[in-house]
C-alpha cells in the first residue's frame, strides 16, 4: 500500500536488469508536500509578526522582571489557597460531571455501538461542534449567562471534558473487537444491553484513564479560565497581572507547578491500578 | 414442549449480499430436533450465511425458515423484528470460531451474557443478576468443566477454555438450538477433540438441536449424526457421514480428498503426536478435570 | 424447558466471588472527593433554575441574528490565532524532536534522559497563558509572543509523547540494526524513526490541534487573535458579535480538524480517505 502507483500498475521492470523491480518514485510527492509546509510556515510568520531583533533590544529590561519572578513571595501563599482550593474543587466535580455524562454519549458516538446512522451522525456532528468551541468562549459565555464565579467555570470544563472524552472513548470503542458484541446480539439482547455487557467492560480501562487524563486537563483549564471571571485561580492571575507584581505571580505559578506534579504522580498511580 | 430441541426447516432460502454476491441459493432442508447436522464446505461456500441465517443475524433475501414456532422470511415480507426477533434469538445460542467473549471481564460475567434477553434493563446496567441466573450460568459452567475459573478475566484462558466458557454462555440461554460457526478453527488437534465432545454430550443429555459448520472433514464425520456438503451456495450432498465416500467429499470440495482437508492428519509428520496427545486428553476429561489443558 | 440440573461427572468446588480491598478503597476515596468537592464549592446551585431561560436569551442575542458585518474581523482574528498555533506547533516540534531522542532510554545516557523528562513535566504543568505572561516581557505584546508560549507548551506535550513513542517501538528492529554494528544514528534512523514515525505525525497534527484550541487564551493577555476579540466585544455586550466569531470559530476548527484526521489517515493507512460530513 505504501507506494500507491506500484500497487495500482503492478511492479515495473528493470530495463537494465530483469527481474529487479525499478525503485518506486515519491520524489514529487514528498517534495509538493515540503512546498505545501513552508509556504504555509512563511504566510503564518509573516501573519504572527516573527520579530527576533525585538528579542535582543527587550532583553535588558526584561531580565528584571525575570530575576523577580526567580524569587517568589512566600509570604503571599495564604491569599494564593483558596484559589487553589477552588480550582481545585472545580476541576473534581467538573470531571465527575463531565464523565458521567460522556459515558452514554460515547456509545451513541461510536459506528460500533449504534447501529442507527441517523443517530450516529446527528451526535457526532453535535459533538464535533462542541469540541471545537474554546474552553475560554464557553467560560466567556457562560459568566454572563450564569455570573460570576465558579458556577460558570464548572460548566465550561464540563463541556471541554464531554468534548474530549466522548471523541477519544468513542474512538476506542470503534477500534475493539465486535466480537463479543456480536455474541450478546446473537443471544438476544437489544442493542443498549449487549453494548452495557460486552463493550463496556472491555473500553473501562482506557474511559478510566482518559478520565485520569482530562482531570490533569482540568486543573491546567481551570487555573485560566479564571481570567474571564470563571472562578479559580486565574481571578487571581488576572490581578497580579495588571499590576505587574512578579513575585508574588511567581508564588502562583509555582504553587500550579506543584498541585499539577503532585496530582499527576497521584493520577498516574491510580491509572495503575485501576487498569 | 417435550423435546427441549427445536427443529429448523429452510423453505427454498436465498441470501444476496447489497455488493451482489450470492451466499445461498435456494436451500430446503429440514431438520429435526434434537439432531447434531455437522455442514462441511469450502471457505465461501455458505457454511458461515447458512448458519447466520438461522438465528437472523444474516438476513434472508427469499423464502422462508422456520426454528420451532419463530418464523423469519425474505424482503418485502413481514420480516422478524425488534423483540420477537430478540426472542427467536435468544432460544438459539451461537457458539464462534473467534469465541467472542469479552475478554476484559470476568468469565461468569460472560456467560451471564446468556442471560441479557430475560433480564430487566436495571439489572443489565447496574450487572445486579438475579440469584437464579447466577446459578444458571455456574451449573452451566460446571457442564462444561471449567466452572473453577469464573472470577477469572476470560483474557486468563487459554484458547480451548475460552471456547467452552463461549458454549457455557449459549447452555446460560437455556437453548432450542445451538449453531457453531467453525468452532474449533482456532484450536490445536487435541484441544478441538474436547470442545466437539462437549457439544456432542450437550446434543445427547440435553437433547438440543446442533448445527456445527466445520471445515474438516473427519471431524464432521465423527461428531455428527447428519452431514450436509454446500458448495456455491448449494446443497450438494445430505445425509449420514458413513455414506459420505471418495466421490462425495469431491463433489463437495471439487477436487479429491488433501491431508489438508482432516485434522488428525495435519501435518503429517504430527499425526502421531497428536493422537498421543489425544488419547492423554481423553483421560483427563473422562476424570472430569479437563479444564486443566 | 432445558434442565441443566443434571450434574457433570465430577464437579470441582465452585470459586468464591474474590472482593478487592484496595480497589473497594480506591473507589471509596474517589467518591468521599466529588461529595467533598460538591459540598464545600461555593457555587449557588439555585442559580442552575433560570439556566434554561438565560441561556435561550443569550442564544437568542449572540445568534438570531449574528453581526454579519463582523464576519471578516471574526475571520481575521480567527485566521491569526491559527497562524499561532502553526508557527507554535512548527517550533515545538523542531526543537521537541531531538529532545524526545535524548530523553528516550536507550537511545542517551540516563544522566541525560532524566533531566529532559522533568523539564517537559514541568512544562506541561504550566498552562500556555502562564507561559505567556512570562515571557511577554522579552518578546513584547505581539502574536509571535503567543506562538513562542505555544512553541514551549508543545515541546511539554511532544516531548514526552516522542519520548514515549520511541521507548515503545519493537525490540526486533533495534536488535537488527545494532546487529549489524550500526551505531547509535543509524539505530535511530533505521531502527526506531520507521516504527515510530507514523505515531510522531499523528502527534504532531494532534497538537497542532489542540494549539488551535489554546490560541484563543492567548488573545486575552494581549497577543491577538480570537481571544481579543472575544474581550473586547464582550467587554461593550456586543453579544451578536460574539455570535458571529463564535460561528467563525467552529467553522474554521472543525474544518482544521476535518483537514488534519485525513493527513493523519494518509499517514497512518497510506491512502487518502475522503472524510464524511459529519464523521
């Protein structure tokens, strides 16, 4: 399959040698392909203002700030906790939520679960579009809609996680075997029901870990989401920010750095025995 | 009902694939229950659609089956469905050539997949099984001698354990009939000989009718009381192995009788290994551990 | 009915049903954290009652109907951010490619691995605006701020999945080419860049995607693009504004993504597969 002419055409002879087959030839593809790639690289620099000489001439007055950030404001720590408290907080019930709700929509999602094309394709184009809204423009929307605050933020994950869980357990439920589907089918049992005995245990282990996985996501999302008013530590970003307070910026991003580390060693070992 | 076999007719049945291709054409057979019919062929020849036709997983394109009092007709007709489809469905179990358990969850789990046709969608979802199910799917594991493994994952099993927990999970339906779709294509020699026995025991003490679509001969011949030969979708040859001669078997394979076509002969250097090992097997399970392959 | 009573030869003892305790546990901790996280969030569960009908009105504002005057900002700004996430993705990549190589067991010295592996964790636990913030001082407020910041989040994600990727490939290979006495560039070259190469792309187009999706963040700090817009117009409630981007914004995603699942198929099965409407 690799070389598509020499599968179509059969395999063309040596002039010089009989019997040897003549290398099959890409040259053009792969060189189209190149041409493709840096054309699109140019316009997309030109479009996003590539400007290495800014790099040396901020260098002076930016090494300030960094020396700043390199010393972070231990003593800011208590005003950073509930924030992190509620990123925290947001992040759990948002990917509770979250996979509750995909698990159904998974299997509506997937060719091997639905038998009803309708159906299928309705969901999955549901599902598309609601991947490819931002988790920032949900957060954004959803602050006026709902106000303020951490309400709004969970929301929004909620919506980012469905996104992404149903797409990647849908696709895993496409990619295993029938077989035993096929059996329950032929014993009797409606769709939901051999779907329910045959495919859902065989999809636990990868739905646990891509719940593992978006929990780590949210907990990235919720730290930012927060600069729309979302709740969590972004709120937070947001002020230091503004006021141009390096240390204590310093002391969030660290305080980020540790939960996540910490979380994804915690998630990681979880990932391991639950699989 | 007395006999607990269902007997199946096939009223001059078609079957065409959307793409064209023709897997039946114009079968009329007629079994009776309680009979253990071996179907022999080449790859292609109909054995898989003739099989899948019966309990309608491959549907019919004309004419008419009847397996006990569920009826299933061609296109246009009133065609079987939904629930009464589910219901035919369920007094037939199906046994596969890739045994089709799921093989991420425990093996009782499997079995009780038998179950899913009579239980409520509660007890599905929430896997709370009545008593009486569980203790259905036990003794039919017991049945099959295996019943030591039921907490283990069916990923555990070896090849031949897989396969008898796949007809545990069909004797869990409590079925009319049984359809084996070349069962014992993925086993070894030895492994094969126990998984036939096992469904010529269950055709004999339970009475329930067995359609088996088996790609060697010897062991069509061996294990069934009936032996029907399709070749391009026909019937070419029906009736008890013993007359199934030289001419026959070329009439069904189109060419004369390979080593290829008999298990015990495969490959020939190995026969004797094999019969060895055999005969080993045979004890084991005469001792009731036969599990333990 | 069948009777299936009748008892085989010699029945060996039925198991007992085995109970995990730590799996019990685990579960046990998992659920005490929801309800713990349910109970104490401040969040107003009532408000959840006018949801329904808040969420009909600004439906009904952003899109019945949207700014149609405002598609070619929408497009501009939506245009720019993914110009972003390209020139993030291209960076990333060329710099995460021989990094995941010497973060990779086997293929460099462990003193060299272990160091690399904890900078790509460290990366990837800083979210891309963050990154941003730091480093707009050196780079200014431009849009080439925020693919730099995108060009460091995808060296975090790229790098492990590289790393990962190439410690996964086939003990064969490898084998083979050292076999052969070749030194450790030709195993690279012949015995793992083959097997891994079609996992590598697919990451590659996987985060291009996803950078797609961060470069909206990335307009709220100042460096363009979607999320500007979208500040600046929900700033005024110009919501029919929003409307239009968000529409703009769908379109073009879920045209990149439609784009990059067939590269990544042609990649991955060698042939071109044309993607249907709504696949």
């Amino acid at each position: 399959m690799s070389a598509g002419t020499a599968g179509k055409t059969g395999i063309q002879v040596s002039p010089a040698h009989p019997g040897r087959p003549v290398k099959p030839r890409h040259g053009a593809q792969v060189g189209a392909a190149v041409v493709v790639l840096a054309a699109i690289t140019v316009w997309a620099g030109i479009g996003v203002q590539i400007n290495i000489a800014a790099i040396w001439e901020n260098w002076s007055n930016a090494s300030g700030n960094i020396i700043q950030l390199l010393q972070p404001d231990y003593g800011f720590f208590p005003k950073v906790i509930p924030a992190l408290v509620e990123t925290l907080q947001m992040a759990v019930i948002a990917t509770a939520v979250g996979s509750a709700l995909s698990l159904p929509l998974a299997f509506l999602a997937s060719r091997a679960t639905n038998p009803r094309p309708g159906l299928l394709r309705a969901t999955r184009l549901v599902m598309n579009i609601v991947r490819a809204v931002p988790d920032i423009l949900y957060a954004a929307i959803l602050v006026a809609v709902v106000g303020v605050g951490a309400l709004s933020g969970v929301m929004a994950l909620i919506l980012f996680n469905v996104g992404i869980i149903v797409k990647l357990v849908s696709e895993a439920l496409d990619g295993e075997d029938p077989g035993a589907l096929e059996a329950a089918l032929a014993a009797g049992a409606s769709w939901p029901k051999a779907n329910r005995a045959a495919m859902l245990p065989q999809i636990l282990p990868s739905f646990a870990s891509q719940v593992l996985y978006t929990f780590e996501l949210n907990i990235r999302a919720s730290t930012v989401i927060g600069l729309v008013g979302a709740g969590g530590l972004g709120i937070l970003i947001d002020n230091v920010r503004s006021f141009f307070r390096y240390h204590e910026l310093s002391m969030i991003i660290l305080s980020i750095l540790a939960l996540v580390l910490v979380l994804e060693s915690v998630s990681s070992a979880l990932r391991r025995k639950l699989v | 009902m007395d006999s607990t076999g269902a007997d199946i007719r096939f009223d001059d049945v078609s079957v065409t694939y959307p793409n064209g291709f023709t897997g039946l054409k114009g079968i009329n057979l007629s079994i009776p229950a309680g009979e253990m019919v071996g179907i022999v062929g080449l790859s292609g020849a109909g054995k898989s659609t003739l099989v899948r036709t019966i309990n309608g997983l491959v549907p019919i394109t004309s004419g008419r089956i009847s397996v006990g009092n569920h009826q299933l007709t061609g296109r246009g007709e009133a065609q079987l469905r939904g629930r009464d489809l589910r219901e035919l469905r369920s007094n037939v179990g199906m046994v596969f050539q890739s045994f089709n358990l799921a093989r991420r969850t425990t093996v009782i789990n499997n079995v009780l997949m038998g179950r899913l046709y009579h239980s409520p969608a509660w007890r599905t979802l929430l896997g709370a099984w009545k008593n009486d199910d569980v203790e259905l799917a036990m003794s039919a594991l017991e049945r099959v001698e295996i019943v030591q493994k039921a907490y283990e994952k069916a990923s555990s099993l070896s090849g031949g354990q897989q396969q008898r927990v796949a007809i545990a999970r069909t004797l869990a339906q409590r079925p009319k009939v049984i359809l084996a779709d070349e069962p014992v294509a993925s086993l070894d020699p030895p492994t094969s000989h126990v998984v036939m026995r096992d469904l010529q025991r269950i055709n004999a003490e339970l009475g329930i009718t067995v359609v088996v679509n088996l790609h060697f001969l010897d062991l069509a011949r061996r294990y069934s009381d009936r032996l029907i030969g399709l070749r391009s979708g026909e019937v070419v040859f029906d009736g008890p192995g013993a007359d199934a001669d030289e001419s026959v078997f070329e009439s069904i394979y189109g060419r004369s009788l390979t080593a290829e076509d008999v298990l015990d002969a495969k490959p020939v250097l190995d026969t004797e290994v094999d019969l060895n090992a055999e005969v080993e097997l045979d004890a084991v399970v005469k001792r009731g551990a036969g599990s333990e392959l | 009915m069948t009777e299936l009573k009748t008892q085989p030869r010699l029945a060996p003892a039925r198991p007992k049903k085995p109970t995990s305790m730590l799996r019990n546990a685990l579960w046990l901790f998992v659920s005490l954290v929801i309800v713990a996280a349910f109970w104490s969030v401040k969040i107003k569960w009532s408000a959840l009652g006018d949801f329904p009908t808040q969420l009909l009105k600004y439906i009904g504002l952003m899109l019945v109907p949207p700014d149609w005057s405002k598609f070619g900002e929408a497009f501009s700004a939506t245009i720019l951010s993914v110009q972003m996430a390209w020139i993030g993705t291209v960076l990333g990549i060329v710099v995460s490619l021989p990094l995941s190589f010497l973060a990779s067991r086997g293929l460099a010295p462990r003193v060299v691995n272990a160091p690399l592996r904890l900078i790509f964790a460290v990366i990837r636990a800083v979210p891309e605006v963050v990154i941003a913030i730091l480093i707009l001082s050196v780079t200014g407020l431009t849009p080439f701020t925020g693919a730099l910041a995108l060009a460091v989040g995808s060296v975090g994600t790229l790098g492990k999945w590289g790393y990962e990727a190439f410690e996964g490939v086939d003990a064969g290979p490898k084998e083979a080419v050292r076999s052969t006495g070749g030194s450790t560039l030709a195993l690279i070259r012949w015995g793992v860049w083959p097997s891994a190469a079609p996992d590598v792309f697919s990451f590659w187009l996987y985060r291009f995607e996803i950078n797609v999706r961060a470069s909206a963040i990335l307009g709220l700090i100042g460096a363009g693009g979607i999320g500007k817009m979208l500040q600046d117009n929900v700033q005024f409630r110009n919501w029919d504004a929003v409307g239009m981007l968000l529409i703009v914004v769908i379109a073009v995603t879920m045209g990149i993504d439609q784009l990059s699942g067939a590269v990544r198929n042609r990649l991955i099965h060698g042939y071109w597969r044309i993607p249907k409407a709504a696949r």
